[in-house]
C-alpha cells in the first residue's frame, strides 16, 4: 500500500542568462528527477525564459548553522595580510592592472 | 546564549532592516504566526482559481480564453511560491492541504462570492487582485527572508492580472448601455467583499504587536485599505462608474476619501463558512485532491521501479 503523499520536496536553481550564476528561487514537490525539472520550470519560469535549471533533492543540502556562524567564519576578517592594501608599495611605481 | 539574549539579537536583526532567514534562531510565535498567515495567503491563492475557473470556457473570445487560463495558472504559481515559502519554517504540504480541506485553515473572504456574469471577471481582476496587490507590495518589506522573496515574484505577475481585469471592464463600459450596466452591476456587488479583503481595523492585541514589532506585516490593515481606495475611486470614476458608497467624501488637502461604514457582520459570517459559495468551494478543491490520489500514487510507484532497474 502505497502513502497518499506530496511527494519529496527539491530545490530550484534557476539561470536566467549566460554568464549569470544558477539562483535559488525556491522549492517543488516531484516524485522523480524528470518531474522535479518539470515542475520546477511550470512553476518559476512562466515568463522568464531561462538558459538552465538545477534541481536537488532538498535533504542533500549541506547547510552551515546560523548560530555556528561567529566561530566557523571568523577566521576570514582577522587576516588582514589578504587584503591587497596591508602591503606598502615604493612611490613611482603602479602594480595595479588598468 | 540564553533565551533573552536570543530575542535580543532577534529584534536587533529586524530593527535594523535585515531578514530572518529558515534556519535563523527564531521565536516560536514567529513561526507559528507566519506559517498561518503564509498558508492562508497560499490557500487563498488556490482557492481562488475556483471562481475564475468558472468563466474559462465561456470566456467570450479565443483572446480572453487564452488571457484567462494564464492568469489562472499564475494563480496556481503564487499558491506553490507561498507553499514553499511555508515549508521552509518546518511545515509539511500534507498537513497545510489537510487544513484547508477540513476546514481549520482559512482562506480570503472574497472567494466565496459567486462569479455571475463576464463582468465578474473584469471586477475580479480589477478589484481583488488590485487589493491583492496594495497588499502584497507592502509584505515584500516582511522581515522573514522567503516571503519576502515570494512576494516580489507574486508582484511582478500581479500587475497583468490587475490590468487585463481593468480592461475587461473598460471594454464593457465603451460598450452598449447593457453591458455599461453589467460593469455597473458588478463593481456593486463586488466593491464591499473588495474593501473587507484587508480584514478589520487591528485591535491592540498580542498578535498584532507581535506582527508589527517582528515586521510580519509592514503597515495596518486600515493603512492598506486607504490605499487602495484612494487608488481605484478614480479609476472608477474615469469609466463613469459609480462606487457604491454614498459616504465616499474626496478631501483634495489629503488627497485622500472618507468612506462608509463597513458591514463585518458579513465578513465574520462568509469566513465562518456561511458565504454563497463556501461549501462549493471547499467541495471542488476536495474533490480534485481527491480525483487526483491515483496520479500521485501511480507516479510514485514509477519512481520506484525506475530507481530499482537503475540500481540493478
Ligand atoms: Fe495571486
Ligand atoms: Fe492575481
């Protein structure tokens, strides 16, 4: 006996142009691949006429936490030495690319 | 952190403009609030599919047939933005149906009204998806992150919506005194359900305080539906319809109207599921949940067998 379900929930990914990144633009109910891609374009490109759609199966996203947000991306803003302009470069000179 | 702390941080956030987002620390009346508030919007989306459907194929050209069943199907659009938008705070698309169907969810007031003639069609679009709108672009400014985004994808749709209504009613009124007066007809009996879609003046409860200090809602009922009156008498007006509400008073200092008393007995009594068209309603999407379990289940049952002969 089979569960009267909604089905598994997936992730839309959209790309509007070339040259643009895929954009998450929400979520679609599908039981397989083929009507997830299916569903995903009657429900988020009605107008818009993409280049691309991703699909994923909602449950294998890896998310961070917001709460571990302090520990887990903190060592990014200590180490100033990342930023080009830690460096002192000798007057007379330009090492920037016009 | 202890909890105090966590509602600080939380109301900071908000304060200073940013959005919650589904797997921020949230408190749970915020979430419980928002999921009831989402799936109401979401059913009242899907609901109200039913009372356009109804003119589809009797729509009076191959323009406005094909022009109706778009709009219908953006409807269905905004219903799954908004579903999704409510599964991201936890809760499952079987049990928000499940509400709508028995009943314990609700769903806009004005769904409930009959479609009688084409005009309705017009006044629809017009009226309800122009309170729609007002309503709309102030919850893009909601501090919960997926509404929010929901709403600026509805906002976009909506403007069509609003302008092929308007010109429905518009070709009526250019049209024989008949047809002016079908226009007519239509802007009377839909007018009041219009007005009452933005609900009853806030009442200084815990719920709504809560809604404005966590921006749930940006603005008050009372604010929206000003808006929208102040928008649409004029529109009304360049047709040579008449609104009926002989209180309509026009103050060109505030550029704003005063307005009549509004009967919320009515709204009360359709919302408790005593409206023309309540139990037609919830009937005709019962039903077609129902016709469609052997979709659901026969495609899950290709799924499976496709998964198993892949892994063979
Ligand atoms: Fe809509
Ligand atoms: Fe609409």
């Amino acid at each position: 006996m089979i569960n009267d379900t909604q089905w598994n929930l997936w992730e839309v990914f959209v790309q509007l142009k070339t040259g643009k990144p895929h954009e998450h633009v929400g979520s679609v109910h599908a039981s397989d691949k083929e009507m997830a891609l299916q569903n995903a374009r009657d429900v988020y490109a009605r107008r818009d006429k993409p280049v691309s759609i991703w699909v994923v199966p909602s449950d294998n996203i890896v998310a961070t936490i917001p709460q571990d947000n302090e520990a887990f991306f903190d060592p990014a803003d200590d180490k100033v030495y990342r930023h080009p302009l830690f460096y002192k470069i000798p007057k007379g000179v330009s090492v920037d690319i016009h | 952190m202890t909890e105090e702390q966590r509602l600080e941080e939380f109301q900071r956030k908000i304060d200073s403009g940013e959005k919650i987002e589904p797997k921020d620390w949230m408190p749970e009346s915020y979430r419980k609030n928002l999921i009831r508030m989402i799936s109401q919007h979401a059913h009242s989306e899907i609901v109200g599919m039913l009372p356009e459907g109804n003119w589809i194929t009797r729509a009076p050209s191959l323009r406005r047939k094909l022009i109706l069943l778009a709009k219908i199907q953006d409807e269905a659009g905004h219903g799954l933005y908004l579903y999704s938008a409510a599964e991201t705070l936890g809760a499952s698309r079987e049990e928000l149906l499940e509400n709508l169907h028995t009943g314990k969810a609700k769903y806009s007031s004005i769904f409930n009204y009959p479609t009688l003639t084409w005009a309705d069609i017009g006044a629809i679009g017009w009226l309800v998806d122009g309170a729609a709108m007002v309503n709309q672009v102030s919850l893009i400014k909601t501090s919960y992150g997926p509404y929010s985004r929901a709403m600026v994808r509805i906002c976009k749709e909506e403007a069509f919506h609003n302008r092929q209504g308007y010109e429905i009613i518009a070709e009526l009124c250019n049209g024989t005194p008949e047809q002016k007066q079908m226009a007519q007809d239509a802007l009377d009996r839909w007018w009041w359900p219009a007005i009452q879609m933005f609900g009853p003046e806030d009442t200084k409860s815990t719920h709504f305080e809560e809604s404005m200090k966590w921006k749930i809602k940006a603005e008050s009922n009372e604010s929206l539906r000003q808006k929208f009156i102040n928008m649409t008498v004029p529109q009304a007006e360049a047709r040579g319809l008449k609104i009926p509400d002989p209180n309509l008073v026009f103050y060109p200092e505030t550029k704003t109207y005063t307005y009549g008393e509004v009967d919320w007995n009515e709204f009360f009594n359709v919302i408790q599921g005593n409206g023309p068209m309540n139990k037609q309603r919830v009937r005709a999407r019962k039903k077609a949940h129902d016709d469609g379990k052997w979709v659901r289940e026969a495609a899950t049952a290709y799924a499976k067998k496709k998964s198993k002969q892949s892994a063979a």
